[in-house]
C-alpha cells in the first residue's frame, strides 16, 4: 500500500516508535560483543556519546536550513538514536523524559520556560 503527499511517495511500513528504538537500543546495551555499535557507543564512555550526540544535533540543523527534506529526515532519525544512547549511558529511561513532557504540557512553554531555574554560568 503506498500513499501520496505533497510529490512524495512512500510505502507504508509496520509503525515503529521512538519506544521501539528505545527496546531496541536497551536491548542492544545489554548485549556484549563486537556486534553492536550502540555497545560499542556506550563502552567508550559518556563524553564519548555525548559527542556524537551533539554532532548529529549540528548535522541535523544544517539540513533543516538547507531545506533538503530527504536529508533532514534522515538527520534527524540520526539525532534520535544518538539521544536515546546517551540516555541509556546516564541510565535514563525515555519514559522519565515522558514524564517530564507530561508535566509541561499541563502549561504554556512560555510559563514552563519562565518556571526553570537559571543554568549556572550562563
């Protein structure tokens, strides 16, 4: 079955999550080996995948303004895994950032926004 939006067409595939790639990525952590470039992520340690992290946050940027679509989604598919990584590498689980969406939404970003404290050194 394929769809058409806006000149674009695709196939629709089974759906899959950002949950999916969060069991996916837990499930990859815990396994051992040479096998697994999530494990090999998490064994070279926190800055390690923080890093990575952050330069998959610029690559993804730089396609949102060249306004290269295909580019873009697949930055930031990138971005996501990269993200759910270092969660797991600081043992966060991707339902606490749930969590704390949740409670934003419960008010407006701008009222949220004002709520936080400051960073220190900023």
């Amino acid at each position: 079955m394929s769809r058409r939006y806006a000149f674009f067409e695709f196939e629709l595939m089974p759906r899959f999550t950002v949950h999916d790639l969060a069991t996916t990525i837990d499930a990859r952590a815990a396994s051992g080996g040479e096998a697994s470039y999530t494990r090999k992520l998490l064994d070279k340690g926190i800055g390690h995948c923080a890093k990575k992290l952050g330069e998959e946050a610029v690559e993804t940027a730089l396609a949102a303004v060249a306004e290269d679509r295909e580019r873009l989604i697949a930055e930031t598919a990138d971005l996501l895994y990269h993200l759910i990584v270092v969660l797991q590498a600081r043992g966060v689980g991707f339902e606490e950032v749930e969590h704390a969406l949740a409670a934003r939404v419960q008010r407006s970003g701008l009222e949220e926004k004002a709520s936080r404290k400051p960073e220190k050194g900023v």
